[in-house]
C-alpha cells in the first residue's frame, strides 16, 4: 500500500504558525533590546514619531543603536547611511544563502520578505528550508518568523519610548546582554561539522582582534575570514574522501 506524500504537507496556516513557533526564543531576547533602544532614543534627541519610523523603516538593531549614536554625536548624515550600510552587509550574505528557497516566488513575496530579513528570521527560516520535505509553503514560515519579529520590535520601540523615561538608566542594566545570548543560540544548532565549527572559532577571534576598526568594519572582516576558513576545511575534507 502506497502512501500519498501530499498528505504529510503542510498548510501555508500551519508553516506560518510553526514559523512564529520557532522565533519566539529569539524573540524573547529581543524585547529588552527594542526597549532599551526606545528609551535611548527619547533621551537622544530623536523625536517620538522618528524614533517608531526608524524601527519601521530601518528594523535593523545594531544599525538602529549605531545610528542613534552618530546622531546624538551630531555626525553627519552621508557618515551615517555609511556605516549603517556597512554593519548590515552581512545581510547580503543571508540572502544570497536564501535565493535557491525564493527563487521561485514573485515579486509580491520577495519585496516584503527581503525587507524583514534579520538575523533571527534568517535563523529560523533556513532551518526550515534546509528539512528534506517538499513542502510548497516553506516561505509562509518564513513571513511568519519574520512578521512576528517585526511587530515586536515596533512594540518594544513603543514600550521603551513610552515606558522607557519611568526606568533608571536602563542602559546601564545589561539587559542587552541577551541579544548577545541569542545570537549564540542561533548559532549552536549549526555546529555539526569541522567546517562550521572552524567558521565560528575563525570569525570569533577576527572580530576581536578586529574590534577597533572605524565603521565596524572588524565585523565585515570577521565573516569573510570565517567563510573562507569553513570553504577551506570543506575542500579538504572533499579532497580526502
């Protein structure tokens, strides 16, 4: 007796839901974050209105908080959209990883999923991507990974503007630790073979000896470094079998 494979696929419901399912531990780490840049930046100068549009345009964190600090510094503004353009390069990367998954969709998909891609979204969304089932609404758990990520970072960025002047000092409280915990969460699921584990060991120790360079670019630095020790390690182990 055959089994009609059709049957075990997913509904574009279900993918969306198990993708909101899946971010929700990143997220969580999330909040404090969105919060503490909210109320840096009711004391930084930037008005109420343009502090819920940077979210709602930019929806990038670290970008966000390093171009509070350029602004409040009075940095001008061509500066600005550079630096903020070089910390997020890593996205290009996200999504050259993400073009065989997408390829496919029209442009109504891909316009909206491009803008919400994240480092979180990407995490949850590659994973689902890389199971072997042919389900034919694995992007539906993408959107719905990345569209639960975006509200709370708009709701977070309201809280913290809101709420935010009510705290001390909120940014003296380490709360933003736990993005640092997320992304080491992200990561840890990934760490299955020599050249994943030679990628991250690399890009580490770039990023840190890397630190002091103008613009971040230490960051840009650390992920080619860990990209081409991973393709190396990977060869090898290629030319060995």
């Amino acid at each position: 007796m055959q089994i009609n494979p059709s049957l075990n696929v997913k509904t574009a419901r279900a993918e969306f839901w198990g993708g909101c399912r899946a971010i929700t531990p990143l997220v969580v780490g999330a909040i404090p974050f969105g919060i503490i840049f909210g109320s840096l930046a009711a004391s930084s100068g930037l008005s109420f209105w343009g502090t819920l549009a940077m979210s709602a345009f930019v929806f990038a964190g670290a970008s966000q908080f390093i171009a509070l600090g350029l602004l409040s510094s009075g940095t001008a503004l061509p500066l600005i959209i550079l630096t903020t353009f070089v910390v997020n390069l890593r996205h290009l990367l996200y999504a050259v990883t993400l073009v065989p998954h997408v390829r496919h969709l029209p442009q109504a998909w891909k316009l909206p999923i491009s803008f919400w891609l994240t480092d979180e979204a990407f995490a949850a969304a590659i994973g689902r991507y890389n199971q072997p089932d042919a389900s034919p609404y694995k992007h539906w758990y993408y959107l719905g990974a990345a569209l639960f990520m975006y509200i709370n970072w708009q709701l977070c960025t309201w809280i913290g503007l809101t709420l935010g002047r009510s705290i001390p000092d909120a940014a003296s409280w380490g709360l933003d630790f736990a993005m640092s915990v997320t992304f080491i969460g992200m990561i840890i699921p990934y760490l299955i073979d020599r050249p994943m584990i030679a990628a991250v060991c690399v890009a580490g120790l770039v990023s840190l000896l890397a630190h002091g360079l103008p613009h971040q670019l230490g960051l840009m630095l650390a992920a080619v470094c860990g990209i081409l020790a991973g393709i190396v390690l990977e060869q090898k182990s290629t030319e060995t079998l």
